[in-house]
C-alpha cells in the first residue's frame, strides 16, 4: 500500500471523536506547559501518563495526546519568551534576542502572530517530511541485529551526552547515573537481583515515571523557590492577534528554510530543539539579514528559531518510531510510556500497528492546525494565565506529581523514591550537570544491556562481531567522535562549544 | 561545588565495582553476564568524577555575598512532600492534598489558608476524576472509615 493510502487510514484513526478530543487537549495543555516557565513537555508527559495509563485508553489514543503536548508546546514556549523574556522551554531562548525586542519596541501581538504561524509552518513541513522519510528508515533499520543496535544505541547516548550540556564529562556522569538506576532490580538474564538492597519495593526495578517526575518536575518546584518570581510582570493585556499579509511575505521563506534545518537537526540524536533554534537563526542571519536588523526586533529573528524548534520536536519522532531509539530526554519519556502500554516502536512498528503510527501521524496534522487555529484569536487569554501566582502554581505540580505516582502503584514507597529522585535533580541542576541523559540512560540501558549480551551469547563471547558490519562500524565511529571532538574543542578555547 | 560532586561520584563508583563484583557470572550461553553494566557505570562515574575533582576551575568562582538561603525553604519543602506522602493513608487523599498545598503555598511565599483552598478544589477534582473516571481507589483516609 502506498504511503498516502497509509495516511488516510491514519486519518480514520485520527479524526475519531476520542482521538480527536485528546488532540486537542494535548495540544492545550502544551501549548500551557510550554508557555509557564520551569513546566516543560517532559515534566507534563511523566506527569499525565500514568494518569492515562490508569484511564485505559488505547495506546495509540495515549500517544496522541502525548506527543500532542509535545508539539503543542514548542507554541506556548515563545508566547512567555516575547512577552517577558523568560523562556517557556530550553529551545525558546534563542526567540528571545528578537521576540522581546518587539515587545520593547510595543509590537508584542506582531511577534506573538508571526511565531504561531512559523510555528505551524516549521510543525506541517516537518510532519511531511517524517511521512516520507521514515519509512525510508524503517527499510533500512529493519535488517539491524543485536550489534547494529548496540551500537546505534551507543551512539545516541553519547551524540546526548556531549551535547546535551556544555561539559561532556557531565553529561557522562549524568548518562552513567541514569545506567546504574537501570540496572536496579532483578536481572532479567542471569536472575541476579542488583542494587535492591534487601528493598522489595525495588526487585521490579525503578520505573522511569518515579525517577523523570521527581528528577524533572520535583527539582523543578524546589529550584523555582531561588528565582525571581515573572508573575508581577505579566499584567499587559493582549488583544487577539492576526498576521499581516506583508509580514507573511516577509518572513515565509524564513520559516521555510528554518524549518527544513530544524527538522534534520531533530532527527539526529542528541542535538534537539534549542541546537536546531540557534542554527535556524544564525543561517537565516547569515542569508538574510542584510540591514543588521536581527537582534534588534526583526520579525524574521523570531519566524526562523519557531520553525526550526516545531520542525525539530516533529522530525525528533523519526528515530522514535522506526528505530525505537529516542535522542532526547522527552523522546525517551515517549519510549518508555510506549514500553508500558505494550508497543515497542522500531522498523516493524509501521506494519504491525500501522494504527499507531499512521494514526499519530495524521492526528499532528490536525493538531499543528488545531494550534494556530488556538493561538492566533486565543493568545491573550493563554497570557493571561501567566499570570497564575506561584504560591498556587508551583504547589499544584507537586501534588500532581505526588499523585501521578501514587495512581501508578499505590506504593508511598515510589512516592518517597520520587521524592528522593527530586533531591537529587536538585543537585544535578545546581552544579549544572543535564538531566536528560540520565533519562535516556535509564530507559535504553536495559535494551543496550540484552543486545551487547545477545550478540555476544550469538557470537559465542566473540567481541569481534560488534564490528562486524559497516553500519555497526559507522555508529562506533561515530559515538567516539561525539565523545572526544568536544573533549578537545572545550580545552582549545576553555569552555563552551558552539 | 563540581569538587565536591566529583569525590563523592569517585566513591560511588568503588563502591558500585564492589558490590558488581559479587554478583555471580552467568553461563555458558551468556559469556558476559550482570556484571558488565554495572562495571561500565563505575568507570563512567570514576571518569567524570575524576575529571570534576581534577581539573582547574577556570571560571572564577562566585563570590559569596549575603545570598538569599533557598536551602532552607528547599529543605522544608521537601520535608512537607515526604510527610504529604506518609500520611497519605491515613489522612486520606483530600484531606492530605489540601493540607499540603496549604504549607507549601506559605513556603512560596503565599498564605495557608488560599493554599489550603486550592489544594482542596485540586483534591476534590483528582480524587473524583480518579475514583468515579479510571474506577481507581485513591486513599480515603482513616476519618471516613478506611484504615490506613
């Protein structure tokens, strides 16, 4: 069957009216999260899955709604980011030069206007893009055994390690951290139970929700109690906002070329939204930006880092789904809900449940128009909201959190580990090491675990057979590469890459 | 900070190698056995470790002026969500919801009584979203007849 006979049956899916209301709701809630400084996609995601999980759905119902918050987020994130100059997410910072620059100048509702459609410029192209180019993928991934995967996985938690952060050897001790979490509990090859301590609370092992909720959003509540507090700041109404016809022209082949940049900068493992918001930007500097005018309020400065982030989320899914290796923290919070509800995303997801993923993928087409079809009349309103005080907001998240995990096992004990976990993120983030490869750790630390000793049962206990193929090859050298290329940019000029 | 991070990350990989070191090799049809990915951690930890104890701090440091001190209220905070989650059980959902979110909204920098009010209204909500929604039992509490 063709692939666009494939995405009509997608869109059957889709557009049932359950799938269709969880579309919605995903793209509102992150359209929210994004927006609120400190609540991200991923603390949303660890958040309501369980809560989602306990309601029974489908899982290609789950996923819609998840991913929906996903993308819908990359909206919300630059609605905070023009208004007050606080970055909703990570990948909204760089909107921020020319988003706030507006809003100085009195042209908050243009920047607003031209972000929501380049948003859904760089969110529709990319969605096109991940139609043709993942089951490209997925022909290729499909003739991978244990060794190709090993290193493939290799490969991604180093490619998130060294660019996750601007210390490599954080990133490793972050990795290494999320890899020894993954080894606690009974090994399921050997029968030998590892690092519980006597604990039965852990001979299943931890679950991922436990330690994302407490490591992302419980730090998340402790460290917002030393920042200054934006609420104040927000008391500027915003009227419904529209894009004019000269500023469409101006800016659409902007969002355009950002969004092809973003959208293969997502699909590479490791480097994500923010990376691809800073190269949409300084390409379209360098082509562009012939008045000197980026950086000073230029429409344009906004347009190309909001497509660059929508594409990237999007093309982010490509390695998710056809080869069931996330290169991202959110990405490997979708895994491992996936994991859970029984679907195990890789070459064969797209024949076995074409549901799922052709229904995903038709419903981020409705979600993308369903978003600018949100944002443009209803941003004041979302804008208001910033507005929410912290005493009541950050509260919130915790009992959220509390809750999410409760409903996953009714065990205080997870409860009390989340909490623990929360500590620890605390510590993480204060002495800047990133969170998110210990994520990735956790989850794909199992799966690396029973490939590299798969191959090696098969081989006999032969280490030759890693290298055995060129494409395993090809990953080796490129997890070495993404090891010791930062390593030696960071000691020649002291510091930061990039 | 990093320094300090560093020691304690290059003791906890002796002591992962350790207790890795205990675990019984497999068989024959598993030549690598449970030991592997615990040993692996260790060497990243003893690495990264190493590396933060080790190498000079190139930025200066930030002079330590009268900062505010968020370690406390941190540590309050994280001391109400352990009691909130202890005494889950017993106090049940709503009750425990609304008089957690009453303590922590005065840790940030609100006041008991509006905090209690949300947090009732959320317990309220999630409790019924949960029990009459998804059918799943969220703790009653030992007023309304459970036991703990």
């Amino acid at each position: 069957m063709s692939v666009l006979q494939e995405l009509g049956r997608g869109f059957g899916v889709a557009l049932l009216p359950l799938n269709l209301l969880l579309a919605g709701a995903g793209v509102i809630i992150g359209t929210l999260v994004g927006m609120l400084p400190g609540i991200g996609p991923i603390n949303a995601i660890a958040i309501l899955f369980p809560i989602t999980f306990a309601a029974g759905l489908p899982p290609e119902s789950v996923l819609i709604f998840l991913v929906g918050i996903y993308y819908g987020s990359q909206y919300g994130n630059s609605i905070s980011t023009i208004l007050l100059n606080v970055p909703g997410t990570a990948s909204a910072v760089v909107t921020a030069i020319d988003g706030h620059a507006l809003t100085l100048k009195g042209e908050s509702e243009r920047g607003l206007a031209v972000s929501a459609v380049a948003s859904f410029v760089g969110g529709t192209l990319s969605v096109v893009g991940l139609v043709f180019l993942a089951p490209l993928l997925s022909q290729v991934a499909i003739r991978f055994g244990p060794a190709e995967y090993f290193a493939l996985m290799l490969f991604a938690l180093t490619a998130l390690s060294s660019l996750g952060g601007d210390d490599v050897f954080k990133g490793l001790v972050s990795l290494g951290f999320g890899l020894l979490l993954a080894t606690v509990g009974i090994d399921p090859q050997s029968a030998v139970p590892r690092f519980t301590f006597g604990q039965l609370g852990l001979l299943d092992g931890i679950d991922f929700v436990v330690v994302t909720i407490g490591m992302f959003a419980v730090s998340e509540v402790l460290l917002s109690l030393e920042r200054p507090d934006w609420t104040s700041e927000a008391r500027k109404p915003i009227r419904m906002v529209w894009l004019k016809a000269s500023d469409l022209a101006r800016t659409g082949w902007t969002m355009v070329r950002a969004a092809v940049v973003g959208f293969f900068v997502g699909v590479l493992p490791g480097a994500g939204g923010t990376v691809a918001a800073f190269l949409g930007y300084a390409t379209e500097q360098r082509l562009v930006d012939r008045e000197g005018t980026f950086g000073k309020g230029d429409i344009r400065g906004v347009a190309a880092p909001e497509a660059a982030n929508n594409a990237a989320a999007n093309g982010s899914m490509i390695p998710l789904l056809t080869l069931g290796i996330p290169g991202s923290g959110t990405t490997a919070v979708l895994l491992g809900a996936l994991t859970a509800l029984d679907v195990t995303p890789g070459p064969m997801l797209m024949t076995q449940k074409p549901e799922v993923f052709w229904g995903l993928v038709a419903s981020m087409y409705i979600g993308n128009l369903l978003l600018l079809a949100l944002n443009l009349p209803l941003v004041g309103l979302f804008a208001r909201l910033l507005q929410i005080p912290r005493w009541a907001l950050m509260p919130g998240v915790a009992v959220l959190s509390v809750t999410a995990v409760f409903a996953l096992n009714q065990s205080v004990f997870d409860v009390v580990l989340m909490i623990g976990f929360g500590f620890v993120g605390l510590v993480f983030r204060k002495a800047s090491i990133p969170l998110a490869p210990a994520i990735l750790g956790l989850v794909l630390g199992p799966l690396m675990e029973k490939n590299l000793r798969r191959s090696l049962a098969l081989s006999g206990g032969d280490w030759g057979v890693l290298f055995s193929s060129w494409i395993a090859v090809l990953f080796w050298v490129m997890a070495v590469a993404f090891l010791v290329l930062p390593a030696i940019a960071s000691r020649r000029d002291g510091g930061s890459i990039g | 900070m990093d320094r300090w991070i560093g020691a304690a990350l290059v003791a906890l990989a002796l002591a992962v190698a350790v207790t890795a070191g205990g675990y019984e090799v497999g068989f024959v049809v598993d030549p690598l056995g449970p030991r592997a990915l615990p040993y692996l951690v260790s060497g990243l930890f003893l690495v990264g470790g190493g590396v933060l104890v080790l190498r000079r701090i190139s930025a200066p440091q930030v002079a330590a002026g009268p900062a505010p001190q968020p370690w406390r209220s941190q540590a309050l905070a994280l001391a109400i969500l352990v009691a909130y989650a202890i005494t889950l059980p017993v106090l049940g959902f709503v009750a425990g919801t609304a008089v957690a979110s009453g303590a922590l909204s005065k840790v940030f920098g609100g006041r008991f009584l509006p905090g209690l009010g949300v947090g009732l209204l959320f317990g309220v909500g999630l409790f019924s979203l949960f029990a009459l929604g998804f059918g799943l039992e969220l703790p009653v509490g030992v007023m309304f007849g459970q036991g703990p």
